[in-house]
C-alpha cells in the first residue's frame, strides 16, 4: 500500500508541476487536469487547447514548455506545426475557388486543357501512365487519384540513403527525390510530385482510396497556377487575412529560422540524412523533412486560437457568419463514394462530425467540428510512436469531447471578440537629443498598447521575444524604461484609444524597435484586453534621423537567406547602400536604383547584418540574417 501511495503521489506531483497559462475557466478546470494527466502521461512537453461552443471562444489555454531547453512556457500565442491538418485548410481553399469559378470539381489537373497543362516544371514530366490524365480535383481531394503510399516504390537500399525507405511517400526521401530528378538540394515540392508523376498510379482514378500527401501537395500547385501567387499568399489573402488571422504560416525547416512566436518540437531520437546534402545526421524534425516543400498536405503551422477561428467560419451554423456557401460547405464535407468516413480533407462520420489528425516527427495534432456546435484545436510539440502509440492518439482523440463532458457550465464570454486588424502607418520622428514622437494609424481594436525596446545590441533574428498577454491590463509611461516590462526589456509606452504619443527618456546613441498592438476589451469577452500580436505597426528608430519616408519605401527580402537579398526601393532616386557587421565594419556598399534590386551575399558568413540606405542625410537600417 505505501507502494502504491508514493506512485500516486508522482503523479500528482508531475501533474501539478505542468504550467497552466492563458485566462482561467472555472467551469472548466476539470479540462485543465485532463490536458495535464495525458501530458504527465506521455511526457508531452508543450500543448495548447482552444474550444468553442456555438461560434464563440470558451477556453484558450496553454500547458508546458513550448521550447526544446524546457525554459519558454507556452502561452495561447504560440504557433506549432499543425502536420495533416493542412489538408483541411487546403481543401478550404479549394472550394473557395470552386465557390469563385476558378476552378471545377471535375476539371482535369494534367496533360492538355488540364490545370497544370503549362506548369512550369510538370509541363516536362515523362508521364508512362495515361491514366494520370485522368486525375481530377475531386479524386485529389478525396484520396482517390491512383497513388496508394503504403505499396514499396524505393529501391533497397534508398540511395543516397544506406537503407530502404518502405512504402512510397516522395517526401520521406528529400535526398533520393533530388538525387533521382537530378535537382539541387534542399527538396522542393514540385521535385517530390514529379517523383510520382513519372511513376505508375497503384489504381485508376476515383476507384478506390488510398490516403495521399503528394495529391494534396498538387491542389497546393492548382492554387498557385490558377492564382498567381504562391499557394501561402493566396491562402493568406483570400481566406486568412480577412478572417483576421495573422498567426498561420508555412513552416521552416531548421531550428534556427523558426518563426517569432513559434513554439520548438522534441522528437523521439530517430535521426536521417541532412535534406540539405550535408551528410551529417540531423532528427527528424529539424533538417530531415522539408516542412517548407509540404504545403498544403502539411506544411502550415498556427496558433490554436486561429484554427477554431477559422473553423467556426466554414462550420455550416448559423450562429457566426461562414466565409463557404452553405452548399459548398455540406459538398466539402459530403463522404466520398469510396470511402464513407472521409468526405474532401475532412474525416467525416454518420453524426454529422468533421475532423482531421496530424502527426509529423515532434507533432501531433487534432482539428474538430462536431455536431453539437463544438470546434477544438489541439496542437502539441510532441508525437508519442511508441508501443503506447495507439493509446496515446485515442487519448488525444476524446480529449476534447471529455473537456466538454467534464465541464460544470461555459462562460458567457467569447474570446474570439478580439482585435480582426491591427495599427498601421506607424511613423517616429526624433528630436536627436531624448525625445521621439510617434504617430500611427488605428485597428479595429477598442484600445492600442504602444510598446519599444533597446535594440543597440541586439543578435537574435526577431527584436521582441515578450508579448502582451491575453486577459493581462499593462500599466504605460510615456518616459522609457518606466512603464510596464513585458519581459525582455520591451517597456509599454502608451495605453489608450489615441493616434500619437510623444516618448521621453531615450539615448541618442541607440536604435529602438517599435510596436503597435491592437486590443478588444468589452462586456462580450468578459472584459478581458485580448490582443492581436500578429501583423503588428512595427519599426525601428534612431533619435537623429528623419526616416519616415525612407524607412516604408525601403524593403528588403527575404530577411533570412543564404544568397540573395532582393531590395525594393519605391522611390524614383537612387539610393545609396552599404553592408555592415555587428562590429560596425562596412562590408559592402554600393547603389539601390529605383524597383527591385538583387543583391549577392552569399560570401557572408553566417550570422545577423545591417543594410543601412541613405539619400541625402536621411537614412534607414534593416537586419538581414545569413544563414
């Protein structure tokens, strides 16, 4: 019996000992110790959990570390990979096209008069089976285009890799996809969906079903071809952005280019090949699959709290507005003929409920819309592939509808009543001696908070690693290191419903960075300030310089690369540019015409840069990482 008491006391122990944040639900502790129990169970280091009932935000919590080091805890702002949860968001945006009359269920993807007829890469393809001229949107979206992953396609052993890859999905070989097509490494996704393209379908389209990455990485190529942006703008510009989601992103690869606010993964010590040909052994989940080249059958990552936001508008009720038609949404959702329990990116059952997992190396995720007018996300930094696997997912699997069984009652708040678009224009002129004013353009937030931080010395990639947090009030004082610290040297400045404020206290010999963040605070949330970090007004600044104008008509892109930095000047002059270390040594220098200038970097060493542009005696800096 002592035994058995001191084990139970572990566990509590463990339990107890799993950091809880975002705002509190009393009626819905019950959830917070389930979340806890299956994370000390499995020994799960991060997880965040968004629930809403009848359109509106209950419960955004987060659990855990949401870093490797074990030192981050994870708030609700934390975005993760979402893995195969992607092939819903896709087939959101599918049927918008669809919706649109872009594009047709029915139409045929390749060959002539299909939609990737001119595709810039499969244009080329050496097709050896006809019937991939037959393959439609409908059989990508329903797992029905001829290609069955689970049948060997690799030789053996899986050159350049010493072993044998089983099965055949191209995007667990990113180093044989390029050795075999002849491309450069990293993998991109059209390399990995040719792989197949010139290989024989399993079975001929739309009779039979066999679940398929490499069908939803070409739907993802459809959107591109038809819209002529890239499949992540178009996702972001027509169905994202508008909705209010900023924090939904195209995964990056390594470690060191995640992005600011996203949250790291631990997998289960398995390594491969370096996909970008070094011949080291790196995991899995950072340099052995291309997260960049997945798209939309895996390649988004996103805060919780976006997913159900998203959710709620392609639910089919009533009670918050949908972005789909009604009939676009039951055809989206309707089961597939060869399959009764997956309809087009939707696992689909007899009760009317939707739903989608996903699992990629330190990812494990849940999306759901069940019929009583719930919608979850539950998105976590680590798989279990274990012997306790199957027990893990149908864990995770009732973890949501166990939250609600548990719950004593649901607050009257909703938390998705926050910020939709946050400040713009932001402009600083300095006097050069210890003050700056500071100008911006509103959201459509009730209130702003206007932070700034000493960025002089600053290394890291990102100049703000601390956040407002949702339901938190923030005390403001316009003189610079007085107001509120978020917790990296980030002080609030100004709180309130204005358009200015003039900022005391600053050294003319350093560089500030800047942010506006919108927030909401009403009866209808409870009264808690919820703010919109993501796409905030943002800047830097020095005291002695007039930048406005120079600062918005400069761009540079992209800000972590390895070769090329491209430098958009809006301005019909010249500009002067020169390259500098953080030592201070000038680099390179030379002339920015008007349009779009290519830059070569590619003899930098790695590590964090500044281009600084000057006309006259105006100027602006930006940082650029090499990696």
């Amino acid at each position: 019996m002592k035994r058995l008491l001191s084990f139970v006391s572990a566990l509590l122990l463990g339990v107890c000992s799993i950091a809880q944040n975002g705002i509190p639900v009393p009626q819905m502790s019950s959830c917070d110790t389930q979340v806890q129990n299956l994370m000390a169970t499995y020994n799960i280091p991060g997880l965040t959990f968004a629930l809403a009932k009848d359109g509106e935000l209950k419960y955004m919590r987060s659990f855990g570390n949401a870093d490797i080091s074990a030192t981050q805890p994870t708030q609700p702002y934390h975005m993760f990979r979402v893995a195969s949860v992607s092939k819903p968001i896709t087939s959101i945006g599918i049927m918008k096209m669809i919706e649109d009359g872009d594009i047709a269920l029915g139409d045929k993807v390749f060959g002539p008069g299909g939609l990737l007829e001119n595709h810039w890469y499969f244009s080329g393809s050496s097709i050896i089976d006809n019937r991939v001229y037959d393959i439609t949107v409908q059989h990508l979206l329903e797992h029905s285009a001829g290609w069955d992953s689970s049948v060997d396609c690799f030789p053996n052993p899986t050159s350049p890799y010493p072993w044998f890859f089983s099965g055949c999905d191209p995007i667990a070989v990113p180093l044989h996809v390029t050795q075999t097509q002849g491309q450069p490494n990293p993998v991109k996704e059209e390399f990995l969906i040719n792989y197949l393209l010139e290989k024989n379908l399993n079975f001929t389209p739309g009779t039979a079903y066999a679940y398929s990455n490499m069908g939803y990485l070409i739907l993802s190529e459809i959107i591109e071809e038809v819209s002529g942006k890239s499949y992540e703008a178009y996702m972001q510009d027509e169905i994202l952005h508008p909705l209010g989601i900023y924090d939904m992103y195209i995964g990056e690869n390594l470690l060191e280019d995640k992005r600011e606010r996203e949250g790291e993964y631990t997998g289960n010590g398995f390594t491969t090949l370096d996909l970008y040909g070094s011949g080291n052994l790196v995991p899995w989940q950072y340099g052995g699959f291309a997260i960049d080249a997945m798209d939309g059958h895996g390649g988004w990552i996103a805060t919780a709290r976006d997913l159900v936001r998203l959710l709620v508008a392609v639910d089919g009720f009533n009670t918050k507005p949908d972005i789909l038609l009604p009939a676009t949404i039951t055809n989206m959702v309707t089961p597939s003929v060869n399959n009764a329990n997956y309809a087009k990116g939707w696992a689909v059952n007899a009760g009317n409920n939707w739903w989608h997992s996903g699992a990629v190396d330190g990812t494990a995720t849940y999306w759901v819309r069940s019929n009583s007018g719930y919608t979850w996300a539950i998105l976590l930094n680590k798989r279990i592939v274990d012997g306790t696997a199957p027990a893990f997912w149908a864990a995770l699997d009732g973890l949501g509808w166990n939250c609600i069984s548990g719950a004593s009652g649901f607050p009257t708040f909703d938390l998705l009543d926050a910020p939709t678009v946050n400040a713009s224009n932001l402009l600083a002129q300095g006097d050069g001696i210890s003050t700056m004013d500071l100008n911006w353009t509103n959201g459509n937030g009730t209130s702003r908070l206007v932070v700034m931080k000493d960025i002089t010395n600053n290394t890291d990639p990102y100049n703000f690693s601390a956040y407002p947090l949702d339901g938190t009030d923030y005390n403001a004082n316009a003189a610079f290191g007085s107001g509120d610290d978020l917790g990296d040297g980030t002080y609030v400045m100004y709180n309130g419903t204005g358009t200015a404020v003039t900022v005391t206290g600053l050294d003319n010999t350093k560089r500030y960075a800047i942010r506006v963040y919108e927030y909401k605070k009403n009866t209808n949330n409870g009264n808690n300030a919820l703010y919109l970090l993501g796409n905030p007004a943002e800047r830097e600044a020095l005291l002695g310089f007039e930048e406005n104008e120079l600062q918005f008509a400069v761009k540079i892109y992209p800000t972590i690369t390895s070769e090329l930095l491209h430098v958009y000047n809006e301005l019909p002059e010249e500009l002067k540019f020169k390259v500098f270390d953080l030592q201070g040594r000038s680099l390179v220098a030379g002339i920015v015409e008007s349009g779009e200038n290519t830059l070569d970097v590619s003899r930098l060493d790695s590590g964090l840069y500044l281009i600084e542009i000057t006309i006259g005696n105006r100027r602006t800096t930006k940082r650029f990482v090499i990696k």
